[in-house]
C-alpha cells in the first residue's frame, strides 16, 4: 500500500482500494484478458471484436498460448520471424498468449 511512510512506520489504519500491484499499462492488459474470460465462461461473449486502442501487449495477451497449442495438437509448428538471411530459419515467436484454447481469439 501506498501509505506506508518513508521513514518505515506502518500505515495507520484504513481502508486501501489498491488492488493491482503493476503498471498501469499491464493492468488495462491484464483487465482486458479477464473481463474476455469471464464474458465467455458466462455465456455472454460467443464471439466478439474488442474497441480499445492498438496496444500490442493487449493483442500479444489476447491469443493462444503456441505452448499449450504445441501439447494438444499434434503437427502443430510453432511460428517464427521471416529469417534475416538465406537459407536460414527465422527465430521463433515470443509466446504472449495467455488466451484459454476454448475461447476464440477476438477481432
């Protein structure tokens, strides 16, 4: 909590209302993640088209995990950049989704 005081002394007594503990950014992402879950798992998302602005953490967060893809469908090939030279392979993608597979991506 933020009302810890500078010199160490306990905060007094009182009612906080921080509950997120990172960056603002993180938290709009974070946010966004659970509020597709839960609209899903209640039955009130089928499929659906997020307004928001082009955040990139937001739409890295809000696709399938390729490791949890990689463990239930077999060929499954995890994606890659375009390589940088010829004849070679380019480096594999950073796995930001954090997507349940059950639930379609949205648009």
């Amino acid at each position: 909590c933020g009302m810890v005081h500078k010199n160490g002394e306990a905060a007094p007594a009182h009612k906080c209302v921080k509950n997120y503990s990172g960056s603002s950014k993180g938290m709009e992402t974070d946010m966004l993640l659970e509020m597709t879950i839960e609209a899903h798992r209640k039955k009130r998302l089928v499929d659906g088209c997020v307004v928001a602005d082009d955040n990139s953490l937001m739409r890295a967060a809000l696709c399938h995990s390729y490791k949890e893809q990689q463990q239930i469908t077999p060929g499954f090939v995890w994606p890659r950049a375009p390589p940088r030279g010829s004849g070679r392979l380019g480096v594999k993608l950073r796995d930001t989704g954090k997507l349940p597979l059950d639930i379609l991506i949205p648009t």
